[in-house]
C-alpha cells in the first residue's frame, strides 16, 4: 500500500504546473484541493483543505475522502464518474463532517490524471470549497419563506371563514327585519292615528334603525375583508346633493337647526357609486345634526376644483381637539369630551373613509375646538383608483 502510495505520488507543485484547468481556475483562490488515489486515498492535500476539515495534512494523507463524507454514496459516485472521465465541474454539492464534529456543506470540482502511457487514470483532483453559510443563509431564507406561505395561508382561511360568518350575519340577522318593517308599515296604514298607531310607528322606527346599523356594521367589516364592492355608474352628483339636502331638510328642522345647501349650479357628472356617496354624504350630515347643539347650523357645499369634485359638510358644533383629528376615521374612535352627545357605532367615519378611497378620493377634518367642523372629501372626475374586490 505505502509502495503503491510512493508510486503515484506526485508533489503538488508538480501537479499544479501540470494541470493548466486548475492553474487557470484556482491559482489566485484559496481553495482546498487534495489529490486522490483512483481506490480514493488521500494522496495530498493543500493547507486550506486542512483548514476546511480541520485535520492536519499527516492525519488525512493515506485516509480516504470517504471517512469524512457524510454523504457516501453521492461520493462514491462522483468518485466513479470522475475516473470514468466524467470530471464534475461546480455543480455537485456533498456534505462532510469536520474535526470538531460539525457539518460542512462543500461544493465539488474534480478533475482525473491520466497517466499517458497507460492511459489510465492515477488519481483525480477534487476541490472542494465551503458553502456552509451560503446553504444556510439559503435554508433561512426558504424557512422563513415557508413560513412567511403558511401565516399568510392561515390568514386567507381565516379571511375566507369571515367572509363566510359575513354572508350569514346579513341573512341571519336582516331576513327577521325585513316583515317587521313590512307589517308595521301595513299597521300604520290600516290604524286610525292613536296609541296602536304609535306603537306601530316606533316598531318601524326601531327596526330601521337596526337594519340601517346591521348594514353600517356589514358594510365596515366587508371595507375591513376588501370585499366591499362599487357598483359604478355616471352619476350626476348635483342632483345626488340636491335629493339628500331635500330628504334632510325635516330632520334638521325637527333638531331645530338649519341645513344649508350651498351647491353650484353645475357640476360635471362622475362615474360613481351614487349610493355609497349618498351613504358618506347622510353619514356626514346625520353627525353634523347629532353634535351640533340646536339653534345651530349645517351647510352642505360642492364645487369643481381642478379635476376632482369637492363635497363639504360643515356645522356649527363644538369642533374637534386637533390632537384627535388624526383617529376621528379610525374604526370605534369617539371624541373624548365632556359634553358628549349621541353614542353610535364609531364606524361610519371608518366606512366613509373606506367608501371614499374605493371612488380614488381623499377625505379630511378642517376643526377647531368651539368652532365647529367642516368634513370634506373628494371624488375625481376620472376614475383610475378602486380596490379589485377579493371575491
Ligand atoms: P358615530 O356613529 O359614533 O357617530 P362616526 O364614525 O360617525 O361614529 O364618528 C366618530 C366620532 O367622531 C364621533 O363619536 C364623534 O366623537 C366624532 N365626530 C364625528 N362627527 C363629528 C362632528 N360633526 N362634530 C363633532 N364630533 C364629531
């Protein structure tokens, strides 16, 4: 064996002047390199396959590259291939155990010495250099991707099951409400005015009034799931604002205020959601009756500007601190004062936010405490924003 092992042995100065691949490939790099007998004994090694492996050259020379493979079979093939003259160039991975017991991932070149006159091989060239961090950096990257996939399929299930729980809350809780309204409607009809009258009145009054905040509180949770969709048409918006001010006018007078309508005598038609406006406009107004005291007043104004339609409600109210402005369209946000009045759901500021922004406009507070409020919001005149609904 030693004999055999004298033979063949060749100094790698020797070896590297020889082998002009490797001289051009691997000169200038500190790659390690060993020489390796074709039964695979280590016959030589340069000093950064020392390093690699962490055994001084004594140890491995006369061992076989096998004893420090982790993956004996996929070395023993490249083995074979390699004298086979099938040499592999940069593309084979293999893992090897180093002195300290610690696994190292190495990427593999070998290249076979053919002894001229035989024309057989006396032994191949193998470098292997260290990939351990690259494959762990890689590892960590496809964990964190794994994981990164899996939250984001828990939270699409967890989406897809709200999105269910929301179709049943509209049919479970509207299908009720729909013959309440529907009778006590019939009832005022039928009876004289009188107490039955009244009772059938305030059973039609409360269940509008549910089946207005279900729909708020369907219509907040849809915005929240992306689902919320705009059924968009050309709206003539003047005549919108009009219709509302008209509708509106008896509640102000019956809170003792006044409601102003201040509209242009044109405006451009929009491509709209009339009904979800309506819904941001009532929204608005429903709060410019519900916090400004009696006596005061409430002025609905639209104008063009530039290419964008601007809708204000402004009222008479005792304003907003400005350090709370910035929450006022955050969902359940009430302001904190002392004379508060109404309660409602704190959710149709978030869902007007919400109906705005899917028409690709902006909506905004100009107040100042005990100097009332004035909301607005936009609407441009060509729609190029909507969210693409989720379902
Ligand atoms: P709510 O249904 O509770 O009125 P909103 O989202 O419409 O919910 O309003 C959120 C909060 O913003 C209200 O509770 C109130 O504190 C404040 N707010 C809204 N509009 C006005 C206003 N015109 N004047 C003063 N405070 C307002």
């Amino acid at each position: 064996m030693e004999q055999e092992q004298e033979d063949i042995l060749i100094s790698k100065r020797e070896l590297f002047e020889l082998e002009d691949y490797i001289r051009q490939m691997w000169q200038f790099l500190p790659i390690p390199i060993a020489f390796i007998s074709p039964l695979g004994i280590i016959l030589e090694v340069d000093e950064h396959l020392e390093t690699l492996l962490g055994y001084p050259r004594e140890e491995l020379v006369g061992r076989s590259l096998l004893d420090y493979c982790s993956e004996k079979e996929k070395f023993a093939q490249i083995q074979e291939r390699t004298l086979n003259g099938n040499p592999v160039k940069n593309n084979e991975e293999c893992s090897f155990m180093n002195a300290q017991g610690q696994k190292i991932s190495v990427g593999i070149s070998t290249l076979a010495r053919i002894d001229e006159e035989l024309g057989e091989p006396v032994g191949y060239f193998i470098a292997l250099w260290n990939i351990t961090e690259r494959k762990q950096t890689g590892e960590r990257l496809q964990k964190s991707y794994d994981d990164e996939k899996g939250l984001r399929q828990e939270l699409e299930a967890q989406i897809d099951k709200r999105i269910e729980l929301t179709r049943t809350l509209v049919h479970e809780l509207k299908t009720p409400l729909t013959p309440m309204i529907a009778a006590s409607e019939l009832l005022m009809e039928e009876v004289p005015d009188g107490p039955l009258f009244r009772l059938a009145r305030s059973i039609n009054k409360g269940a509008e009034l549910l089946a207005k905040r279900i729909d708020t509180l369907i219509d907040a949770a849809k915005g929240e799931l992306g689902i919320l969709e705009l059924v968009r048409t050309e709206t003539d918006l003047l005549d919108l604002l009009h219709r509302i001010a008209e509708d509106a006018t008896p509640l102000a007078y019956s809170h003792n205020q006044v409601l102003n309508a201040e509209l242009p005598v044109s405006l451009p038609t929009v491509s709209a959601d009339g009904e979800r406006l309506r819904q941001v406009v009532v929204n608005l107004l429903d709060n410019g009756f519900k916090f400004t005291p009696e006596g005061g007043r409430i002025t609905l104004r639209a104008e063009k500007k530039g290419d964008a339609i601007i809708i204000e409600v402004e009222d008479t109210g005792p304003g907003i601190p400005v350090d709370q402005q910035q929450h006022l369209f955050e969902a359940h946000y009430h302001v904190k004062s002392e004379n508060k009045r109404g309660s409602g759901l704190g959710l149709g500021l978030a869902l007007s936010k919400m109906l705005v922004e899917l028409h690709g406009g902006k909506i905004w507070v100009e107040s100042k405490e005990g100097k009332g409020s004035k909301f607005v919001f936009s609407v441009p005149l060509r729609s190029n924003t909507s969210r693409s609904p989720k379902h």
